[in-house]
C-alpha cells in the first residue's frame, strides 16, 4: 500500500536504546528501548511501509521515523463511563435551557 502526501500516517522510531536509559529506572525497563510511535500528515510525495519518512503532527512538529501505518484508527479506549457522569449531560443541558430561559426574559 502506497501513502501519498497529505494522507493520515503513523511512524514509529526509537527514542533510546537500552544503553542509553536513564540509570533511575527499573532494570525491566532498561532492559528494553524506548520506543515512540505518532500520528501525523505525510511531508514526503509517495512512500511505502517501512520507508523512512517526515510527518507533521497536529501540533505542527516535524517528525522523522518508520512509516509503519497508512491511515491508522484512533483505538484508545479508556473503558466504560463512570455512573456519577452518566447523568452530566441532561443535567448540563438542563442548567443551559433554564439559564437561556432566564436571559430570553431578562
């Protein structure tokens, strides 16, 4: 599959290998690179998976790394809602109506 420029990518590079962490963290982690991976519009014409490649994120930063995604999803997931903020949303649109209400008589 082929990405073109201004399409949706994701990259992954490494940040530090394992000799290069800091001496403070757990020796698991030390033991394994820190790896980083970002979402971000192709700067480059065409590339292919795998192909070293610059991105732009959303925040406007120039990214160097791995093309490993074309069209990546968003797949975060932050599990079920709390009980205590199923009911935020009508009480909110509650408060808003009766304070509309009170502006349009006002």
């Amino acid at each position: 599959m082929k990405a073109c420029k201004g399409d949706w990518v994701q990259i992954y590079r490494v940040v530090l290998e394992p000799g290069e962490r800091a001496p403070q963290v757990p020796e698991d982690t030390a033991g394994v690179p820190l790896e980083m991976k970002v979402k971000g519009i192709l700067v480059e014409e065409t590339a292919v998976l795998g192909d070293e490649v610059t991105i732009e994120t959303a925040a406007g930063r120039k990214i160097k790394g791995k093309l490993v995604a074309i069209e990546p999803p968003y797949d975060v997931g932050f599990g079920p809602p709390p009980p205590e903020l199923r009911s935020v949303g009508p009480e909110l649109r509650s408060i808003l109506a009766e304070g509309w209400h009170d502006h349009e008589q006002g």
